[in-house]
C-alpha cells in the first residue's frame, strides 16, 4: 500500500511538477506569455493615464492663469501692490478684491498654492499669506521672466508646479513697473503649486480596478494553460501507451496515432525502429538456428563414430584409425566454427577495438599469400599477385589479415582444377584496394545481396566438404567496415568471381 502511495506521488511528479515534463513547460511558457502582457498592460495603462492627466491638468491650469494675468496687466494689479504707499488703499478697491478672489477661488480648486511676483522679485501676493514681501529667487522664476512658461511634476511628492509670465501686451512703456529680466513686456511671474491627490486617489480606485480585472484575467490564462498543456501532450501520452504495450508484449505490430504531425514522426520512425528489431529479431533466431545446426552437426558425427567403435568387439586396427581421423576432423571443424563465431561477436559488439598502425600492405599480402599457396598446389590452383606499387596503410594488421585470408583461401577453396586466383594491391592518394579474382564455381546473382549473411552458403554440401563454416565472408564484410572501407562483388556463375576491397590509407577515428 505505501509503496503504490510513493509510487503515485512520483508519477504525479514527473507528470505534472517536474520542469523537464513538457506538459509543466507548456503550462508555465502559455503562463508567462499571458500574464506577462496583462501586467505589462496594466502598468502602461496607469502611467498613461497619470501622464494625461497631469498634462491635462496643467494645460487647464495655464489657461485660466494667462486669463488671470491679463486681468493683472489690465488692472495695474503688479505697480499698485509693488507701491507700499497705494497698497493699502488698491487692496480695498473693487478690482483688487475680485482679482484676490479668483487667486483664492483658483487656489481652492486645485488645493494648491498661487504667488504673484512682481519685476523687482518680490512677493506681492500669496494665497497662503506667508511669503508676501519677500523675495524669491530661483531659475523657474529667471526663466520666466525670459517670457518661457514652465511646469514640473513631481510625482514623488504629489504637486505641480507652473510657472507662468505675466506679459503686457500694451504698447511697451505704458504701465510702468520695473523688469526682472531681458523680456521688458514681462511684468511679472505667477508660480502655481497644485496638489496631485485627485488624481492619485483617481489612479488608485482604477489600480484596483485594474488588479481585479488582472486577477480575473490570470485565473482565466491558468485555466487555458492548464487545458492546452493537457491537450497538447495527451498525444504523446497515447505514443507512450501504445509503445508500453509493445514492450509488455501486447501487440507487436506498427503503431498509429495520428493527432498531431510531431506525434506521427515518432510513430513512423518507432514503427521503422520495430521493423528494424523484427528484422533483428528474425535474424537473431536464424543465427540461433544455424549456430545450434552447425554445432551439432559435428557432434552426431562424432556421437555415430564414437557408437560404432562401441558396438563393435576387437575392431581392426585399420578401422579404429580411421574412425579416429574422423572424430579429429569433426573436433577440428568443431573448433573452427566456434573460433570464427567468437571472432564475429568480437567484431558485433566492438569488444575487439582496432590496433591501428602502419603497415606495408605489398609485405603482408605477400606473407599471406605464402601460406596459402601449399593450399592451392594441393587443388591444382595458380595464385598470381600483381602489385602496382607500394602500398602503406593504417590499419589493423590481423584484422585485415583476416579479410585477405578469408577472400583468398575462397577463391582456392571454390575454383576449378588447373584454376587460377589473381589478387591485384592497388592505390591512390586517399584509398588502397585489394582485388581478388577467380576462375571457380561462381555465385549465382540471386545469391549476391546474401553471400555476407552468417551461415549463408551458396552450396551447403560442397561447403561442408571443402569446411567453410558459413562466416568467412560475414567476418570479412565487419572487419573491412570497421576500417571504413567497402568491399563489392562481381561474380558469373561457372566462370569465376571478383571480390575488390576498398580501405583508406588512413584511419579516421569516429
């Protein structure tokens, strides 16, 4: 029970936690992607918001100052208040009480600040009543009595502040009133402090708004990611159902799952890669076969001889001699096809690794040949070497001695009386060739794509004779492909065979 529990847990995992499960990396990519713009939106949305609204603001704000400032221009507002003798008595004037009330009106509705300063830089009127009579230097002010009209939001600190000049547009002398700065139709300065709470506490209700909406719309790119990244994945989930079942043996025939066009790769190359194991598997029971035939065949020849002399009561001399030549023969083919069987397997699981050296190819086909000869005075057969020039390699010396062996002594054992085997050592600048041509029997065309199977022989009973075990050619083709080279055939049948091996003068290394 526990361990089933264990189990679970893992397989939720792996399933649905672990980064490296395509169906999280789904989740979280469509997860990011979504939530990612949503936030990126919102911000956007509320800092252009706050930016227009600022702008907006103080564009309200400038308009009703200049209004104000030619109100000030026309009602001599600035000389009146700068004079300390006519600013008492302009104070209870009429137009000195309505200007000092937009001041305080305006003041009021932007919860702000408004201070009038006259050409000599003095305050002559604060809304706040505290800075009246001082003076105030600073660069908004210097460049506003340039003529420039300025504003600064700071956002840190929640104002606004404008600064606008008061400009006469009368003919320049009247009025009066000194100048600050180069600009004489500059009279004086309004600088405007506004308050920002409005627009903060407008920016909050809409944040939260907005963070309701986002919430909304995260829950919603969850959901989605969470349904794509199953759906998306239940394909691959069905592959690896079905592929389940051919490991646990419940089908073994080609697989369909046709969902997506990724899916259907997968399926078409583990349907190549099963036919390819069915063909292995084929293979492997055929080797199995004819390793089994092969080995036994030895031995009930062995097990009718060793009878015979059993049975029988003072066997002849002769006879026991006989009987026993024959049982040496059978151990000794017995011997052979066990030695070329190691050899092969040695070559198929690449145990045996290529001792890679140079070798003067013309001296080792010439020691070959050497031995073979006795072989082939034996059956009436002239062995002829032609060398075109000197040929040095890097290679497996015993490999390819293997491969020049075995293609010889076949050309021997399956020739003709009075035949002959012509072997020809040739190169270029990258490849040096070894061509083997004879005057046997011949391989009959259908037999050519076949002839470097295991236990494959052209004629089984003449091969039995002779004592090829059925692998020479198989060790041959495996040796010449682990020096990445190539050996093709040409072959009339009753008129003799041509095997042309193809090996580079220098090994490269996979």
């Amino acid at each position: 029970m526990e361990k089933n529990y264990i189990k679970k847990i893992k397989e939720f995992y792996h399933q649905y936690l672990n980064i490296r499960s395509l169906r999280v990396r789904i989740f979280l990519i469509v997860l990011v992607v979504g939530i990612v713009p949503s936030v990126a939106m919102r911000y956007g949305i509320m800092r252009n918001y706050e930016q227009r609204a600022v702008e907006l603001r103080t564009a309200t704000v400038q308009s009703q100052l200049r209004v104000i400032a030619d109100h000030l221009i026309n009602e001599d507002y600035l000389n009146m208040r700068s004079s300390s003798a006519l600013s008492l008595e302009y104070s209870n004037t009429s137009s000195s009480r309505v200007i000092n009330a937009e001041l305080e009106m305006l003041s009021n509705l932007y919860d702000g600040r408004v201070q009038i300063i006259s050409g000599n830089l003095r305050i002559v009127k604060d809304t706040y009543s505290i800075s009246e009579g001082k003076t105030i230097i600073s660069e908004e002010v210097i460049k506003c009595f340039m003529g420039e009209s300025l504003s600064n939001y700071d956002a840190q600190n929640g104002y606004i502040e404008i600064t606008i000049p008061i400009i006469d547009n009368r003919n320049v002398g009247e009025g009066g009133g000194e100048g600050a700065g180069p600009n004489p139709r500059v009279k004086g300065v309004m600088l405007t402090s506004l308050s920002t709470d409005y627009i903060m506490e407008t920016m909050e209700v809409l944040s939260r708004k907005a963070m309701i909406l986002e919430a909304l719309m995260i829950m919603a790119i969850v959901v989605i990611a969470l349904i794509l990244s199953i759906v998306l994945t239940r394909p691959f989930e069905r592959v690896t159902k079905v592929i389940n079942d051919v490991k646990a043996g419940y089908s073994n025939e080609s697989i369909s799952v046709p969902d997506l066009a990724e899916t259907e790769h997968i399926v078409e190359a583990f349907n190549q890669l099963l036919q390819r194991m069915k063909v292995l598997d084929d293979s492997r029971q055929e080797f199995v076969s004819n390793v089994s035939h092969e080995l036994k065949t030895p031995l009930t020849s062995m097990k009718v001889l060793a009878d015979s002399l059993l049975v029988q009561e003072d066997v002849p001399a002769e006879l026991y001699q006989e009987f026993m030549e024959d049982i040496v023969s059978e151990i000794d083919r017995e011997n052979r096809i066990i030695t070329d069987l190691l050899t092969l397997v040695k070559m198929d699981k690449k145990v045996s690794a290529l001792n890679i050296a140079s070798v003067n190819v013309n001296d080792l086909t010439e020691l070959i040949l050497k031995r073979l000869r006795p072989i082939a005075r034996k059956k009436d057969v002239e062995v002829v070497f032609e060398s075109v020039r000197p040929v040095t390699a890097e290679v497996d010396e015993v490999k390819m001695t293997l491969v020049m062996s075995n293609l010889v002594e076949n050309a021997i054992k399956y020739n003709k009386e009075h035949g002959w085997v012509k072997v020809v050592l040739d190169a270029d600048h990258q490849y040096f060739t070894f061509e083997v041509s004879d005057s046997g029997i011949g391989i009959p065309e259908d037999s050519l794509a076949q002839i470097y199977e295991r236990f494959y022989r052209v004629d089984k009973s003449h091969s039995r004779e002779i004592g090829g075990t059925g692998l020479g050619l198989a060790i041959t083709k495996n040796a010449v492909l682990m020096h990445r080279g190539s050996i093709t055939v040409t072959s009339t049948e009753g008129e003799g065979s041509t095997f042309l091996v193809k090996i580079p003068l220098n090994y490269i290394a996979q």
